[in-house]
C-alpha cells in the first residue's frame, strides 16, 4: 500500500492513540472512585482526536461489518 505521507503519519499517530485509550481503561477500571474524573477527561480528548482523524483521513476508519 503506497500511502501519501500524511496518511501514513496519521497511521501511526492512530495507533499510538488507540493504544493510550486502550492503556487509559485499563487505569481508570483500577482507579477509586474520586480519581476517574481526571482519567475519563483525559480519555475523551483521546477519543476526540480519534475522531478526528477518522474526520480528515477516512481510509483510517475501520471496515463495517
């Protein structure tokens, strides 16, 4: 696949996002109670850019079944 060089940055860039998230819920299911507020913030901004990514380069989101 011979991707333009902003795509393929953006693929990279998703991945170490979706694997934050991923590292994010794994923290906050371990968290008390009075420390997710910081987490799920945090995990929102993530997923925003997500979103976004997903809004500039559609290639990137993923296949529906």
């Amino acid at each position: 696949m011979d991707d333009d060089p902003e795509l393929a940055q953006a693929r990279v860039f998703l991945a170490e996002l979706e694997h934050h998230a991923r590292m994010l819920s794994v923290r906050r299911g371990s968290a008390p109670p009075e420390a997710r507020q910081p987490i799920d913030n945090e995990l929102a901004d993530v997923r925003r850019h997500i979103d976004r990514l997903y809004g500039r380069f559609a290639d990137l989101r993923p296949a529906s079944p």
